[in-house]
C-alpha cells in the first residue's frame, strides 16, 4: 500500500518509540487510525479512548507520549478532557484531531492546552509529521489553522451566559421560552441578545445562528 511506504520512509529512527493514545467515540475511526498508526515502526499505539473521561482514566494509566483527541465525544468533550490532563501534566502533549474545522473550535482547543489542530481529511503524511513535530515539542498549525486562529482572537469572546442564551437561540426559541427557561426577564433576554449580535458581528437571529455552526460555538 503506497500510503504504508510513505509513511515507513518519512520515519525519523533517532526519535526512539513514539506511544500514542487516540481517543474518537466512533469504534471505526479508532480502531482504524490506530491500525494506520501502527504501521509506522516507531510509532506504538499505548491506549484507544471512546470519550473525553475515559482519555483522563488512560492517559495517567499509560502516560502515551502524544495523545490524539477528537473533539466532539459524548461524556465529556476533547477540549474539558485536554484541559483536566494538563492541569495534571503540564508537558503532556495533545494533538485535536476532528471533523470540526470552526474558529471558535481552534480557538478554544490551543487555549485549553493543545499542540496541533488538525482535521480528519488530512494526508496521513501530514498527521505523522504532525505527531513528530509535536512530539519534539513544536506547536504545529497549518496555515489555514493560523487564520482562523488569528481571525478568532480579535474577536470579543461570548460570556458563559451568552453562550447559554446563543444556545437555546439555535434550537428556534422565542425570546419568552428564552426568558423562562433561564428564569431571566424579556429585558435581560434582550440584552444578553443584543451584546451576542454585536460580538459575532450580525444583524439579525437568522445570521447569529449561521454564524454560530459556522464558527464552531454550536454543533449540530
């Protein structure tokens, strides 16, 4: 298999063994990233986690020198997950490896602690350089990353409560099922609305709710 060869040549045999945990919630992607994974000879695969809380149980069980975290899991998400393993480990290094590419998404993945912030589409050539690059303690973004990353930090960030109120907005609320289900006044719900319109820049409901799957605050 040609992607085999690639990734048998692109090996860099003075690293020594390199062990990887990959977490995913989809059996597939797991078992068969950690299979590609594996043919790669300094590469050993040290644990396979389905959600954000059984990757904190695995990592302090066999401390995987790169850790591959998707991003959106039931349980517990990647970015809680990341962020509880670096509290602990500070110098444990963790790649996201999703299918969301939004910039709020990269934003809050390298803040919580992440090396690397790549997706699912890419060439295997690009996730081993990724895992070596990482592993000699590089933060390794590609320039499409970059952007998004820059573009997301000059933005105001949304308040834990505005992205409650954001929330409940994506699910075709009205601003009084808004109001009672947070037990917050019309005026309270207006403002909460008016300031989440200004900070992601639209005009109206309809575009803050584009604007949120497309960013990465919501997901469908």
């Amino acid at each position: 298999m040609q992607a085999r060869e690639l990734m048998r040549e692109r090996v860099d045999h003075t690293n020594g063994v390199i062990r990887i945990m990959v977490v995913d919630d989809h059996p597939a992607v797991r078992i068969g990233l950690a299979g590609l994974l594996e043919k790669v000879s300094e590469f050993e695969i040290a644990a396979l986690a389905a959600n954000g809380a059984e990757a904190i149980r695995l990592f302090h069980d066999h401390r995987p020198d790169i850790t591959l975290m998707d991003l959106c899991m039931p349980i517990m998400d990647g970015i809680i997950a990341t962020e509880s393993i670096l509290r602990d480990v500070a110098d444990a290094r963790i790649i996201i490896l999703t299918s969301y590419g939004g910039d709020e998404d990269v934003y809050r993945s390298l803040r919580a602690g992440a090396k690397s912030y790549i997706l699912k589409d890419t060439s295997i050539e690009n996730l081993v350089d990724t895992i070596h690059s990482v592993h000699q303690g590089c933060r390794h973004l590609s320039s499409e990353i970059a952007t998004k990353l820059a573009d997301r930090v000059h933005q105001s960030e949304l308040t834990d409560r505005e992205l409650e109120v954001l929330h409940i907005i994506c699910e075709g609320k009205t601003n009084d099922e808004i109001a009672s289900a947070l037990r917050i006044s019309m005026g309270t719900v207006k403002t909460h609305i008016n300031r989440i319109l200004s900070k992601l820049q639209v005009s109206d409901r309809t575009q803050a709710v584009v604007r949120a799957f497309k960013c990465g605050l919501v997901h469908w």
